[in-house]
C-alpha cells in the first residue's frame, strides 16, 4: 500500500494529519487483550515502557 507520494523535493505523505492523529488516539487509548486473545498464530506483541499492557504480558 503506498503512504507516501514522491514531490521533486521530497517524500510527502498521503494519509492527512488530523486522520492520523486521530486513529492514533483510537488504538492508543484503548485496552487491546481481547482482540489479542482472538490471534491464533505466533505473534509478536511490543509494548513500550508508557504502555497499558502490564509488564508480565
């Protein structure tokens, strides 16, 4: 899937801020181990040290 558009003077990209900002703020701000329960094949989960996941997960 293509993000950015070349310009003659760089790399723009194609997704609006505000939408970007905004699903950023959907997925961050919610609890995800739900639908992380529903994953049924090995998966890498990364969480970083400000997130809501507890350290043991």
């Amino acid at each position: 899937m293509e993000v950015v558009r070349e310009k003659a003077d760089a790399y723009r990209p194609l997704a609006q801020t505000q939408n970007v900002l905004a699903c950023r703020e959907h997925w961050n701000n919610r609890d995800h181990t739900e639908e992380l329960g529903l994953v049924h094949c090995p998966t890498l989960v990364v969480a970083g040290e400000h997130s809501y996941f507890p350290a043991a997960a």
